[in-house]
C-alpha cells in the first residue's frame, strides 16, 4: 500500500505539470535539428580485454601473457535528433532522439562491418520556470558527470556509475543569489537486474522462473540528486553535489516462492571549471548490487549483496584553442567477502590529447595502463594505446 501510494503521488504531480502546460494558450512549435559525430577508433592492446574495441576491464591471462590485440572500429559512430520549443514565453518544450552503433556488443555473432543501432536517448521535457519533468530513456541521475576519454566507457566498470534507462523524472533549480543556484531532482526508474534463484532450499524441480528480479519487484527504483552551481567572479564555475539509489529487486522461483533483494548508492561529485582553460572533475560512490549502472566492476548481484566503492577523477588543460590535454584515473573495489570468485578489484589511469584540424574534424590520442584483480587468478595488465578519428557535425 506504502509503494502504491508513493508512486500514485508522484505521478499525479507529474500529470499536474503536465496538465498546466497543455492548458497554455499557445503551443510551442518545434525545431528539429540533427546532430552527432562519426567517429573511427584504432587501438592495440598488450593483452585481452573485455570488450576489444574498448576496455572496462582486463580478462584473466590464458597461457600467453601477451596476449595482443589490435581492434579498428566505427562503432561509437553517433547520430540524433534534438528538439526544443519556440513561440511560447511561459513554457518550454525539448526532447532527444540519439542512436550509436553498439547494439551488438551484449552478445551474439556479428560481423565487425555489420554494426547494429543501439537506442542511448530516447525522451521529451517540458520545463515550466525553474521546474523540468522529463520522460523517456535518458541518463540516470546518480552520479552525473563523465571524463572526456576516447575510450567508448568514460570510466564505467572502473569508478564512473550511472547509465541511461527509461525514467520520470523532475528537477527543480532555486536561485540562492546572482551567481548561486541550487538545483533538487528526483525521480522513478525501470530497475534492471538478473534473474536470481532464492538463497533458501530448493523443491524438487524448483527454479528460478525466468523473468527479470527489477520487474518482479513490481516497484519502480528511485534516484535523488542534490546540486549547488556557483558562477565565481573571474568566470570560473563549481558544481557539487550528491546523489542516491534505492530499488527493490524479487527472486522467483517457477513454484511461487520468492525473496526480496536490493540496490542502492550513495554518490558525491565535484567539477571545478577554473576558467575556460583549465578545469577538474571526479565522484566517488559506495553501493550494493550495481552491475546494471557499471558499479562493482559489473559483478553480478546476489540477493544477500555484492558491496563496492569506488571513484575516478579527472583534469583538463585547453592549451591552445586547438590542442586539449586531459589526465585522469579510476578505480573500482567490490568488497571480496561478497565475491567467490571474478573481478574483484580494478583500476586505470589514462592520458590523452586532442587536436583540432578544423572546427568540424578532431584526431585524438590516449594512453592507459590497466589493472584488473580477480580473487582466485593472478592479476592481469594491459597497456592500451588508442587514437581516434572525428568529424562531428
């Protein structure tokens, strides 16, 4: 009753909102715009990697130690479409519609040169003074900065959390003086997990029944977020903040029995843009059961919980206005009394730079030296060199 009641009242606030702005008297009209970047990376890996084409982690070492690799792909290719409202004073209007090329990376045998669309956004707002309700696949609101790596995961599996699914959600920005605001956001999640068997005996022939543990909930997860934005005198910008999650999770079995489970984080971050030039970023987050949003090295979860901490941090340097340096590392520690075996510590630093040939085309290269433990193997390396290729439009 408690649940239904938490989520019949926010939906109804929604609806509210909603209402008021669809009773306006003028309509916005939309303006469409395409956007997006093509994008080709060339990397060589001293070892095996999760993925090939990007790193997340580093895969246990077979028999060679050195196991190279090199990998070429236009996969991170990237295309939208935006929305945003004209002719309407009082109310505004956007949305977003971006695809990459990724769709295939879960699984499954498909040719290098036959990439899939993958969906990443997906949503429309509609935004009324300070306050925004936004509905639609979009990223979560945990932990919600990101380092510029050529690496297609910004640090995700390695410190970064957060992912994009399908959401409603509100934000609410109060003004604290002339160069201060404090903006306050919620909101309800699809949970996604894994199909988890009870912890408790099994009936002859019992098995877990085959649906997804976030939709057996029959509750959607919650994500708060609270954020203070200051404009400093000699143009410089701090924004901080911290952020949270909690989403209930059920394990069924095929006969009807079933045990309730949980996630939840508690996240804080910081970026500090000391001028135009020169700027530093980083979060840090502790957790349980995070797989779905990148945390814990992507371990799978348990019902009695995997716990992990872990952060990243970041540096850049504009040193011309066609050269960008960046410097950065992460690290991700699931706590190994919650594992009996796989990934149980994993960190990276990285360098890169950017130059500008044009407005429109960027060349890049970035150097990184991973770490990955795993609590019943030996610790595997790898050295990753990547340069990348980027028109964006």
């Amino acid at each position: 009753m408690q649940k239904s009641s938490l989520i019949a009242g926010f939906v109804i606030v929604c609806l509210a909102f909603a209402g008021a702005v669809a009773a306006a008297d003028n309509g916005p009209k939309l303006n469409t715009n395409w956007y997006g970047y093509i994008k080709l990376d060339a990397s060589y890996d001293q070892n095996l990697t999760s993925h090939g084409n990007f790193v997340m982690w580093v895969q246990p070492e077979a028999v060679d130690q050195n196991d190279a690799q090199y990998n070429m792909t236009a996969n991170e290719t990237r295309f939208g479409l935006s929305l945003s409202s004209t002719g309407d004073q009082k109310y505004k209007v956007g949305g977003k519609v971006e695809f990459d090329l990724y769709a295939g990376v879960g699984g499954g045998s498909i040719a290098e040169n036959k990439a899939m669309l993958q969906l990443r956004h997906a949503y429309f707002t509609i935004e009324s003074g300070n306050t925004k309700l936004l509905a639609g696949q979009s990223w979560d609101i945990i932990s919600p900065l990101n380092p510029a790596t050529l690496n297609y995961p910004v640090l995700w599996g390695v410190g970064n959390i957060g992912y994009r699914r399908p959401q409603i959600s509100l934000f609410h920005n109060i003004p604290a003086g002339d160069n201060t605001s404090v903006t306050v956001a919620g909101g309800f999640f699809r949970t996604i997990g894994n199909d988890l068997t009870p912890t408790f005996s099994l009936a002859l022939g019992e098995t877990a029944e085959g649906a997804d543990d976030g939709t057996d909930a029959a509750i959607p997860s919650i994500q708060t977020m609270f954020e203070v934005n200051h404009k400093m005198a000699d143009g410089g910008k701090i924004r901080a903040g911290v952020s949270s999650l909690y989403g209930k999770l059920k394990a069924e079995t095929n006969l009807g029995n079933s045990e309730n489970y949980e996630s939840w984080a508690f996240c804080g971050h910081l970026q500090v843009d000391f001028s135009k030039q020169i700027g530093i970023a980083g979060e840090a987050y502790t957790g349980s059961n995070l797989g779905s949003y990148f945390g814990g090295i992507l371990q799978n979860s348990t019902i009695d919980g995997v716990n992990s901490t872990g952060g990243w941090s970041w540096a850049w340097l504009q040193a011309t206005p066609k050269v960008k340096f960046g410097l950065g590392f992460g690290i991700d520690d699931p706590s190994d009394e919650d594992l009996t075996t796989g990934r149980s510590k994993n960190q990276a630093y990285f360098g890169n730079v950017r130059y500008s040939i044009v407005p429109q085309v960027t060349v890049g290269l970035e150097l990184s030296q991973w770490q990955t433990d795993y609590l019943n193997a030996e610790s595997a390396k790898d050295f990753r060199v990547q340069t990348s290729f980027i028109l964006s439009y």
